[in-house]
C-alpha cells in the first residue's frame, strides 16, 4: 500500500483525548491540580430563603396541596403499613387526628375559600369519614 493511500485513509479523529490525571510519571501529586467532585448541574434551581439548594422540585404550597398532604397522611394509617411478617399495621388513631384537623380546617376556613378548594375539602373529608367507619369497625 502506498503512502498516499494510507494518508488518504487517515481521517481526523471524531473526539480528542486529554489527560486529566493529577500525577505525573513518577506518582507525585501535581501541584495546582484540584479535584472536582462530579455535581449535576444545578444553576437553574433557586436556594431557599435559608441558602439551601433544594434536592428535588417540590410542588407549590397551597390549601389544595396542604389539603391533599393531609389526606394522604391519614389514607396511609387507614391502610395500613406492612410489616415484615405479612401483616398490616393501621393505626387509626393517628387516622382519626389528620381527619380532625381536616375537619377544623372545614370549619375554621369557612367562607374564604374558593369554590374549588371548598368542594375538594368537603370531598375528601367525606371520603375518609367512610374508609375510617370501615376501617374502624365503627
């Protein structure tokens, strides 16, 4: 094969290869080198108030999120976590105390809240009366 055939096969390598190693041929540290640990990139993420970077995108915090928290919370003690062997743990007491607060809520934010935070309130409540009188063997 001819030397201009060889040439012609070579083409520009499609990446670049440097050495970022911190040691030089005989191990030594190379002075001025600092080592970067790998963070994703994270510049588009306000901090909080207190400086903080939160971690992962929380939803906005409204009534309808507060509301669904609540829910949710006393659903899980409804339900019932499992336990090792098998079985479920309810704790319907602790279900009992998200409904009140729920219920205080009702009461309490009465004729201030939007029609569609009324209704998701008054539904929910209604909801989780009705799995806890099950639950509850009421």
């Amino acid at each position: 094969m001819s030397d201009d055939k060889r040439d012609e096969e070579r083409e520009e390598p499609s990446f670049t290869v440097k050495d970022r190693r911190r040691f030089d041929s005989d191990g030594e540290i190379i002075e001025g080198e600092e080592v970067k640990a790998a963070e994703p990139d994270r510049s588009d993420v306000e901090p909080r108030e207190d400086g903080a970077v939160p971690t992962a995108e929380m939803p906005q915090m409204d009534f309808v999120t507060f509301t669904i928290s609540l829910a949710r919370s006393a659903m899980m003690h409804l339900e019932g976590q499992e336990l090792p062997d098998g079985s479920r743990h309810k704790d319907v007491e602790m279900a009992r105390q998200s409904i009140d607060i729920l219920a205080m809520l009702k009461e309490k934010t009465q004729g201030n809240l939007s029609q569609e935070e009324a209704k998701l309130l008054e539904q929910v409540l209604y909801e989780l009366r009705m799995v806890f009188v099950s639950a509850a063997g009421v």
